[in-house]
C-alpha cells in the first residue's frame, strides 16, 4: 500500500464524524448513521485506491451505499489494491444519547487479507502490547485477570476491565468482580473500548466479552497495528450463520480466530474520528463556519501512530470535498 494512503483515510474519517455529529443528542441514530456513511462514501471516490467492501454496513440488498462488496475509490493505474472494513459511526445510540466514545472509523489491508466476518456476533478478548501473549480466550477469567496485572506490574485490584453492559455478560461481570479486578460497563462501542487497551492513559487493561464480528474484524486491524493483541470466536445463532461459517472455511464452532487469522500480510492501516468525546479522543467541535477533528491513524507496516487534529472551513467543502 501507499504511504498516503494513511492521510487520505483520515479525511474520509474526518467527513463522517463531521456529518453524523451534527445528529449529537438527537435521538436520532439512523439519521446520524445515515449521514455518517453518506459523507463517507462521498469522500472514499477521491482516495487513489482500488477497494473493495468486506466490512460495511450491510449485504447488496440491505444497504444502498458501502455494501459489502462494492468498489471504492479513484481505480487508477498503479493504484493499491485493498479490502475495506467501514463503520461510518460506531455507537449509533452514543450519538443520539450524546454519550461517550462514538467514532467514525475505516480499516484498509492488501486485497484478500482481512477476514470477511458475518454479522454475528463474536467472543472476544484484547489487550495491549504489554499484555500481548499472556492472556488466552479460553482461560479462566481469573487466569487471565492475574496475567494481565503481572504483565502490566500491577496488583489484580488495580486492573480494569471493559465490557459491555448485556445481560449476556452477567456471569462474566459476576467473575471479574470475584476475582478483585474493577469493571467500566460500557452501552456501545466495543471497538473503541478494544483500542483502549493499548493506551495507559485511558486506564482501561483489557476487554472481555461478546460483541459484534465486523466490530471484531475492525479492532483487530488496530491492534496489530498497535502490537496488541486479540483473540475471537465466532458464536453462531442460527443455521444460516452456520453455513456462512462454513462458507468462510470455519467448521470448528469452538476454533478461535488469532489476529493474523483476522488481518493478515505485513501491512494495514487504521483511522478513527472522534465523533463525542472519549479517553483517546475528543469529539467533534463546531465554531461558527468550520469544525474540528481529533484524529488517530497508524500502520501496522511503519508502526507509525499519528494524532491529527484538524479544522475544517465547511464553506469551502460542503460536501466535504474540494472540487
């Protein structure tokens, strides 16, 4: 991939955080989605890229724009060929709730290397880079709460970790509170959460728990990115996502998904945007005629993190492009 490929992904980042905070506490969230993927879409046909969908919001028939499968992007000559994972607004109801941690978010890799995942949902476990290696999805909670405090020289009651708040996950609270570690319950947003992992500064150590497999997919790519790690597996609930396992080369219900099974080959990028505030990054501003962005984009190939913050005269770009 090209080395400017990083930049022109934050800008397609940029354009939907911008367009779907406008929707912020509105409790509107398939208007604010909705406005997110339009200036998504707009933005991604002015990046030199040969893409093609294999995340996005829904199959052909379900969704009129970053289906899954369709082509994005500038196809010029010796432009990269890659696969495109997009959530346009990750926490739709933080949007409309006007809570914490939405954000606008795109995941590219070499053609052929990112897990084409179902949308189903997914057992997951991640941890940042001091962590990477010690913990395991099918160990005891307990077990893995205690690796993660050794690794990050901490005591197991100083451990935090996040997991969604669903009635799915009261065992598995009910066993992280056993064990002495503490807790943040989270409404939405796990793949923010799984990139929390990787920062001190957000006080988050490790995530737990059953979310969303395209979310999964997602998370991984930036945490190989930022040499955390994560593990998965896939958790059918009807026949037909049994097949579409079986379609995808998975016959083992119980097979856990390493991160190179999700994103694999020596290179991939990651953007977000922060559409409301979080711990890693800030949500949208708008002041009069323009808005501003707090970015983060990184290559797994360069190890290269960036923060970008950004002001952008909307005047200039309604549709969040200069012609």
């Amino acid at each position: 991939m090209e080395r400017s490929l990083t930049l022109e992904l934050v800008r397609v980042t940029e354009a939907a955080a911008i367009a779907s905070a406008r929707w912020l506490g509105r409790g509107k969230k398939h208007e604010a989605d909705e406005a997110a993927t339009k200036a998504m879409r707009t933005v991604f046909d002015t990046v030199p890229m040969k893409g093609v969908v294999v995340i996005g919001e829904g199959e052909m028939d379900e969704a009129p724009m970053l289906y899954i499968g369709e082509r994005l992007g500038m196809d010029i000559p010796g432009a990269p060929e890659v696969d495109v994972a997009v959530d346009p607004l990750e926490g739709t109801n933080i949007v409309a709730n006007g809570t914490w941690n939405a954000l606008a978010v795109v995941a590219v890799a070499d053609r052929g290397n990112l897990l084409h995942a179902p949308d189903m949902y997914m057992e997951k476990i991640a941890v940042g880079p001091k962590a990477r290696g010690a913990v395991h999805l099918d160990a005891p909670v307990e077990e893995n709460l205690k690796a993660v405090a050794r690794a990050l020289g901490k005591d197991v009651e100083d451990v935090v970790a996040v997991v969604l708040d669903r009635p799915r996950h009261a065992r598995l609270i009910e066993e992280i509170r056993r064990a002495g570690a503490r807790i943040k319950l989270i409404p939405d947003g796990d793949v923010s959460a799984a990139i929390h992992t990787a920062f001190p500064e957000s006080g988050i150590d490790i995530l737990f728990g059953i979310g969303g497999a395209p979310e999964g997919v997602i998370a991984a790519v930036a945490l190989k990115c930022l040499g955390g790690d994560f593990q998965g597996r896939l958790v059918p609930q009807s026949d037909e996502e049994r097949r579409r396992m079986r379609a995808m080369g998975i016959a083992d219900e119980r097979r856990i998904l390493a991160l190179d099974d999700l994103v694999k080959g020596d290179d991939a990028i990651f953007a977000a945007t922060g559409v409301t505030d979080g711990e890693l990054l800030r949500g949208v501003r708008f002041t009069g005629t323009s808005a501003r962005t707090h970015s983060v984009v990184m290559r797994y190939k360069s190890g290269t993190i960036r923060f970008i913050e950004a002001e952008h005269r909307l005047e200039r770009k309604p549709d969040f492009v200069v012609r």
